[in-house]
C-alpha cells in the first residue's frame, strides 16, 4: 500500500487531525508544492506561510488558523479548486479532496487529502482552444468566398453572361477544394511533433508561387492591394508547392487580417546564398517581441487575438 501511494500520479497527504502535522506526504505531492518552497524554510514551515483560496472566494492562511482544530472538523471535500500561494505571489492551482479517517473510539483520527495539478489540464483547454481557433482560420477564407460567389450566382440577374457565371462556379469548385486541404494540414500538426511530416519538393517558379497564395487571397474576398517586387532573374526553388502556398496563404491571411483595409501588402523576394527570401509585410500592429521566438511552433499565437494562426505557420 505505502508503494502505491508513493508512486501514484495523484498528491497524496494524510494529516493527524489532532496536531495538523502532516504524516505522509507523498512524491506527487511533494513535487506540487515544490515550486512553492521558499529557500530560508523547510518543507514542514511551508504550511505556516501557505494560504488556500477556495473556490468560493474564501481565503485561510495556515498561519492564522491552526490546522488541527480545522482538520477535526471532519468536512469531507470532493473536488475542489483550491489554490495554494505564498506571500511572494507564486501559486498553484489545484483539485483537492479530503476524506476524514474516523478512530474506533469515535472522532477524526487522521484526513487523508489527495491533491491534482491543474496546469496539465489548463493546458489541455489552451491547447484545445487555440486548435479550435486554427480551424476557425483555416476554414474562414475559403467559406468566405464560396459564399460570395454561390450569392453572386444566386442573385444573378437573366441577362447575366455565361462566362461570368463559369468563372464564379470555377471559383467554388477551386475553394471548395481548398477546405479539403486544411484537414489534412491539421492532421499533418501531428506529424511535425513526431518529425514524420513528409514533403515532395520539385522545382518551380517563385513568382508562380506568390501568384497562386495572392489570387487565393483577392478570390477569397480580399480587399487589401497586393504589392509584389520580385525580381525577374530569380532562380528556380525546390520547394514542396503545396505547402508553400499555404505558408503564403497563411502570410497573406494574416497580413490582410491585421493591417488596415486602406494600406497594401508587399511581398519582396531575394537571392540569399543558395535560397530565395520571400517576404510578405503589412502595417499592421506588428508581433510583440517576446512572442517572435515562438512564432512558428504549433499553434502559437493563438492566444494574442488570433494574430499569427495557421497551421501553414508551423509547417
């Protein structure tokens, strides 16, 4: 039994309800409140300058209150958020439950409490949230423009010309296609964290590339003018042509979701070595220097109002 409760994923604390000293404390638990210890205090101090907030809003500080008496109350908690903080401001939040151990001859003899870490979870929801939110961004441009074009074709009036009509049903075919794509992207964000992602590269035009992320863009309802400078003596790339579209696309979208409708987007390109730079600029808010160093990892910056989505980003 002492090696299962050592051992186990869940903090495990059993108090003597007369005194408050702690009995056993187990490895998760020690660890959970590791990132609390102040260093001039030993682990047994730490209670006197912890204090709990529960998920009412009420606060008690283990100093002023002496844990024995609190204990034998005998209340039974289940699954509570409390958080645990120091003076300093450090804290963790945490789902608790405590059970009372009853003696024989009646009273609380012990309370066994068992403890969880909460930011594995929080992370979880982060993580879920801003996949969410890549799938929103994704998916948004082509719907965009499938449906302006299906209301275009809808509204038209009999004099319409055929080849208007065919160029607005080529486009929801051709966007249509598109939303196909981001699921496999999606699924591909698996695939870069276990560095399996594959690629087919094979020559081709920079300009043709640019070409095809920008017309994506203006199709999908894009209102921003976009400003290419590309010099013609540019050298073929060996690029996978799909995935770097989608990293245009992906540029694109953001630039024209960030920057005002009245102001471009420019798109240069240079020799740099053996490779071709492409640059895709807007006058938008910029990034904050302290996200820049996670700009490209999965799902960053979804947290910062959608600036930066997509999983072209990460690929």
């Amino acid at each position: 039994m002492e090696a299962l409760v050592e051992t186990s994923p869940v903090g495990v604390v059993v108090f003597d309800a007369g005194s408050g000293d702690a009995l056993s404390v187990n490895r998760e638990a020690a660890r959970i409140v590791e990132g609390l210890r102040m260093p001039e205090r030993s682990p047994e101090q730490l209670l006197e300058v912890i204090t709990c907030q529960r998920a009412d809003g009420r606060e008690v500080a283990l100093a002023d209150f002496p844990l024995g008496p609190q204990l034998s109350t005998a209340e039974t908690l289940r699954t509570e958020e409390i958080v645990l903080s120091v003076p300093d401001g450090r804290m963790v939040k945490t789902l608790v439950n405590a059970t009372p151990i009853h003696a024989p001859e009646g009273g609380v003899e012990s309370v066994v409490v068992t403890m969880q870490d909460l930011a594995a979870f929080e992370e979880l929801e982060r993580m879920r949230t801003e996949f969410l939110a890549i799938v929103s961004h994704e998916l948004r441009t082509p719907l965009t423009s499938i449906k302006g074009s299906a209301s275009t074709v809808l509204a038209a009036s009999p004099g319409f010309a055929p080849a208007e009509m065919l160029q607005f049903l080529r486009i929801i075919d051709t966007q249509a296609d598109h939303m196909s794509g981001p699921i496999g992207d999606l699924l591909d964000a698996g695939r870069i964290a276990t560095g399996t992602l594959s690629v087919a590269p094979e020559p081709s035009e920079a300009v043709v590339l640019v070409d095809r992320a920008r017309n994506t863009l203006l199709s999908g309802g894009g209102r921003h003018t976009v400003l290419a400078d590309l010099p013609p003596d540019l050298p073929r790339v060996l690029v996978d042509r799909r995935r770097i579209v989608q990293v245009l696309n992906n540029l694109f979208s953001n630039a024209a979701r960030q920057a005002p409708e009245s102001s471009p987007i420019r798109v240069t390109a240079e020799r740099d070595g053996v490779y071709v730079a492409i640059s895709v600029s807007d006058r938008g808010g910029g990034i904050p220097p302290e996200q820049l160093a996670h700009l490209f990892q999965k799902y960053a910056g979804a947290g910062a109002g959608e600036r930066g989505l997509g999983a072209g980003l990460s690929i």
